[in-house]
C-alpha cells in the first residue's frame, strides 16, 4: 500500500488504500476499527457508486458485470433517498474501487459509525462518499454486506 498524502488529495496505489484514508479521515470517537473492501461476485472490485448522505444509504454497480449490490443495510431505506453518483473530484470518472470503514462500540459489539470511502480508478485520488450513524447493538452483520 503506498498513499500519496503530499498533494491536493490523497492519492491510492491499491484499492487497499482506502482504509488508511478512511482511518485519517473519520472523527474523533467514530475512529474506524473495521475496513471491509467491496467485492463483486465474478471478481471485480470496479464500480460506479450511489448514495445519499441524509438517508444513509449506498449502492454499489459493478462496471465489469452490471450487479446491483446495496451497501450494508441500504435497501431498507432506498425508496425514500435521492441518491448521487460519484464523480472523483479530480478527473470527474465515475469508476472507482470502494470500502466501507466501520466504527465499532468498544463494550457493546455494535457498529457506531460507517463511513463509504473509494479510490478512482483513473487517478487514484481517496475520498469518503457517505457517512451516517447506525447505532445499533446488533449491527455487526453490516460488516458482511459490503
């Protein structure tokens, strides 16, 4: 894993990447203690991403095979959000690697936090897309559906 941190953005050699952003990235108390990276059934770990901040939801398209997957419990709260796409700040592509970083109740068990980070496939440059609380003592089951 090598970060560029001396530019404008941060800059990814890996999709890997991503969690040590994310760990920069996230509030103090919400630190990230879990990183899952998203994969795609036939392999791919290229794709566009959606979200919507205020509901806390995301969606992640694969460029390789065009599967839909919801990102941790999203698909519960779709049909009340207004999604965005990505477009990487940098070079505007929409493809970009994506991971989500997990902050975890220290006593509990239970996801605080999440936050869905990426790395554009074009140029590399680190961001976190969406971020919202979950809260719940039985949410570790997110760290699955990535």
């Amino acid at each position: 894993m090598t970060v560029d941190t001396s530019r404008k953005w941060w800059v990814g050699s890996e999709p890997s990447d991503i969690a040590e952003f994310l760990k920069a990235y996230a509030s103090e108390g919400a630190e990230v203690d879990e990183f899952r990276l998203a994969r795609c059934g036939c392999g791919s770990t290229s794709f566009l991403l959606d979200a919507d901040d205020d509901e806390g939801v995301a969606r992640r398209i694969c460029t390789v095979c065009a599967t839909e997957h919801f990102i941790c419990d999203s698909q519960d709260y779709w049909d009340e959000s207004e999604p965005e796409r990505l477009v990487c700040i940098e070079c505007e592509s929409e493809v970009a690697n994506v991971g989500v970083g997990f902050s975890i109740y220290p006593a509990r068990g239970g996801v605080r936090w999440l936050y869905v980070g990426y790395r554009c496939s074009a140029c590399g440059v680190l961001g976190c897309f969406a971020g919202w609380k979950v809260g719940t003592l039985d949410s570790m089951i997110l760290l699955d559906n990535v």
